[in-house]
C-alpha cells in the first residue's frame, strides 16, 4: 500500500488500520517511522529511549485507532501521541519540556548579535555594520557538505527547546506551519517568531563557519 496522499486516501488507510491490515500497518511505519524518532529525540536525546517511544507510540496507535475521530489528520495524530509519549520518557530522565514553556521561549540571547548593527554614533545609526552573506552566493558544494550540515546540527542541538523543536520540523522535516501548530500547541505568532529566532541563530553560525574557511 503506497502512502496516502489525500483525504480519500488517508480514510482508505484508517479503514485498512482497524481491520488490522498488516500492509497498511507496515505503510504508515515505513512513511513516518523515521521522522517519528527524530521528533522523539528533539525530547529525549537518547537513540535508544527515541526508540522505545516510537515502539511504545506504535502499540498506542494500534490500540487507539478505532477511536480515531478525525478532527486532526492521522499525521497530526500520530505525532502528537509521539510528544506525550516522549515527555512523559523525559520526566523520567528529568529533562521535560513543558509546551507551555514554548510561549514564552526566550533564553535572552539575541537573534542577531547587536554588534551587526551600528551604534547611535554611526553612519546609520542601527543599520548593519556589515550585511549577511547571502547563501545564493555560495557554491552549492560548500552549503550541502557534511561538516556543513554538522554545523547546523550543532547549532539547533544548542538552541533552546522550543525553538529546536520548530525548526526541526518546519525546516529538518519538511513540515508547513499549520501542522507544527496542531502538534506542538502553538499559535501561528508563536510558530514564526521561534522560527525566526532559530532560523537567525543558525545562520549567523554558518555565517561564522564561511568566514573562517
């Protein structure tokens, strides 16, 4: 059974599920299994805790899917019982990350550092004191290397939680706004200032990585 790609497709498949059909069971794994892990992990920081929470995740689904009401799409579902799941693992290692914390996820660093922009003695006063590079500008090479995705994996494992969580859904994931507001709880003003923040953090990183090479 291929993914589903619709509406009619996702009912198609929510049936398969609770006839119990192994092929549609194995489907859904092999389409979010992957993504489900790395969510996990953005919680627990242990591979083998992310692991047991998909497993756990999976026995919840199939338990659960006769009272699947369709107000969210199965997606949104299944990820949100991932999260629960995997803050519920955290207490246990005590590291949790309430979503109320998410609101209000400001560790005081700046997005930008102020020394980018000009004092009031400047020329322009608050303007750049220098502009950021633009990647368009860098050879595609340079941007897609390994010790340059090293780079930005570093730099989002520093990020605080909230906005780790959105950037690596909205940009390590593929995933639109709506849905990382259905699953993580957020406003849709929430979601774009904790991407903004993060998405500013990593590129002044990789603007530091360049200029060194």
């Amino acid at each position: 059974m291929e993914a589903p790609t619709t509406a009619v497709d996702e009912r198609v498949l929510i049936a398969a599920l609770r006839d119990r059909d192994e092929t549609a069971f194995t489907a859904l794994i092999e389409e979010h299994g992957p993504s489900m892990r790395r969510f996990a992990l953005t919680f627990v920081r242990s591979g083998a805790v992310a692991d047991d929470v998909v497993q756990e995740v999976w026995i919840v689904v199939l338990r659960g899917i006769d009272r699947f009401e369709g107000r969210s799409s199965l997606k949104t579902w299944l990820f949100q019982i991932v999260a629960n799941t995997a803050k519920t693992r955290a207490v246990k290692e005590a590291r949790v990350v309430p979503f109320s914390s998410l609101l209000d996820d400001d560790d005081g660093t700046p997005a930008v550092s102020p020394d980018r922009f000009q004092g009031p003695d400047g020329v322009h006063p608050g303007g750049w004191t220098s502009f950021p590079v633009p990647w368009e500008r860098l050879p595609g090479e340079q941007l897609l290397s390994n010790e340059t995705r090293a780079v930005i994996e570093a730099e989002i494992a520093r990020l605080p939680d909230g906005q780790r969580l959105v950037i690596t859904l909205r940009d390590m994931e593929g995933w639109p706004a709506d849905e990382v507001c259905n699953v993580l709880e957020l406003t849709e003003t929430n979601q774009r200032v904790l991407l903004h923040r993060a998405r500013s953090r990593v590129r002044a990183a990789l603007e530091r990585h360049f200029v060194e090479e």
